[in-house]
C-alpha cells in the first residue's frame, strides 16, 4: 500500500520496472488505451501519449544496456518452468531490456510520460547532441526534419527509422525534458526522458 500510495502522490496512474520485449509493449499499451478511453481524456492528448509511450518503449527495447539475451533468456525461463512444474512454453527468440514507465497527471492537470533506462557512457553524447538538436524546435519544424531524416534514412547504429526523438518532440509540442545520471560503475548512465501534454 506504501508504493500505491507514493505513486498516486505523484499523480502516476501508470507505471512499470521491468523487462520488456514486443509483447509486452502490445499488452501495455492496449490496457494504457483502454483507461485513457475510460477516464474520457481528450482524443488529440491520448494520441499524443500513446505515440510516446509507443516511441520511448521502443527505445528501450532497442537501446536499454540492460538486457538479458536469447539464451540467458531461454535457460531462466526453463529452469522457472521446472522449479514450477509446468510445461515449458514456446518464446520468442529476441532479448529483453530493462527500463521504467510512468504516465502520471501534476496537480496543474499536465499528463506525463516518463521513461528511463541504462546506456552506455559511450552513447552520452551522441543520445545528447540528438536531444539538443532539436530542443526549441517548434511542431511545423520538428514535422520538417521528420520528414528529411526519413527521407534520409536511418543513421548509422540507429536500429530503426531514427525519428524517435524528433517524434515524441513533436507529439509533446516541445514540452519535453531529459536528464542523464552517471551511475557509480562508470560504465553507465542512467537516462530519463519526459514529455508533457
């Protein structure tokens, strides 16, 4: 009860800590849908909140430095099966990377969402120099470089279209904010985004 309570202190209505992979974005993201159409919210803010919570997951699962890999995988969630004595299911074969979700609502009425995940000291400045080029850039803009960077292509280690930051810019109107903290281990850094609607 302390944890429900400290969350609703904060106004968050939705949070997770975990691992996440595809299927659970897809689980996510209907329940995050069907309480948005529950609590009435404005149709222009629950699409802004459901394409970024879609964006920021997916970063997540295609960047978090903490993963867990087919095998590793594959070996924990047999040996699970067996100390449970049930029957070990077919999986996907792709890797899980850990991060956080909150969606949540300030007292001003201002909805949120919150992502946060490990990256690499070495992806710093390049995930920096990324959110700083396009911070002050208004909606018409950030659609412009939307459409060159697709246009464009993805850029080099990027694992998708590389719009997802311009994407959540742009669907927050530019009301977003990160923060990197380095973690103790100097491998690190622990990055959190957040997009206000």
């Amino acid at each position: 009860m302390e944890l429900r309570h400290q969350l609703e202190s904060r106004g968050i209505v939705f949070s997770y800590c975990g691992y996440l992979n595809e299927n659970i974005l897809s689980g996510i993201g209907n329940a995050l849908q069907s309480k948005m159409a529950i609590d009435h919210t404005d149709q222009k803010i629950s699409r802004g909140i459901f394409s970024t919570f879609v964006e920021q997951v997916q970063n997540v699962i295609r960047y978090s430095a903490e993963t867990i890999g087919p095998e590793e995988r594959a070996l924990q969630e047999r040996q699970a099966a067996i100390a449970e004595g049930r029957e070990v299911n077919e999986m996907d074969d792709g890797e899980l990377r850990y991060g956080l979700i909150a969606i949540g609502e300030t007292p001003q009425g201002t909805r949120f969402v919150t992502c946060a995940n490990l990256i690499k000291n070495e992806n710093v400045e390049r995930v920096s120099a990324s959110l700083e080029s396009i911070r002050g850039l208004n909606r018409k803009e950030l659609t412009t470089l939307m459409r060159e960077q697709l246009k464009a292509g993805p850029p080099a280690g990027s694992k998708g279209a590389g719009v997802g930051f311009i994407s959540i810019a742009r669907e927050a109107n530019g009301n977003w904010e990160y923060d990197m903290v380095p973690m103790p281990d100097g491998e690190f850094t622990f990055f959190c985004l957040e997009a206000y609607f």
